[in-house]
C-alpha cells in the first residue's frame, strides 16, 4: 500500500470553501425561519408547513457541509 507523502499532508484543499457554502446554506435557513414564523402568525399552516419542510432540507444540507468540512480538516500538528 503507498503512502501520502508527508509534504502533501502540510497542504490541502483550503477549507474556506466548504466553510463559505456552509454559512449561505445556514443564512437561507434563516431566511426561510422568518417566512415559517410570517406564515404561522397569519395562521396560513399549509404555508407554514412548506417553509418548515424546507428548513429540514437546509438543515441536512448544511450538516453535510459540516460533515465534510470536518473530514477535510488535518488531524495533525496544526490543530
């Protein structure tokens, strides 16, 4: 089995990236928060069930940016 060299461990991929969608992801769910909250003050419920529906979406779709953000980041002297 081949190793990585060691130089190529001290240098990645940037990790800003997957950061930077992470946190538009995480904005948009904001977003859609206040048109659940919009939607539930007016008591338009199937509305609100959308927004709350989208929100699940947003959340999965930001963990996975966490998750793989997580596993991109080095595990050795750096950190």
């Amino acid at each position: 089995m081949a190793k990585e060299p060691l130089f190529s461990k001290l240098f990645r991929e940037s990790p800003f990236s997957l950061l930077k969608k992470h946190m538009e992801v995480v904005n948009q769910t904001v977003v859609t928060l206040s048109d659940f909250f919009a939607a539930a003050l007016v008591g338009d419920w199937q509305a609100a069930e959308t927004h709350r529906n989208h929100i699940g979406d947003l959340e999965h779709e930001a963990d996975d940016y966490k998750r793989q953000l997580r596993m991109s980041l080095p595990r050795g002297i750096f950190l």
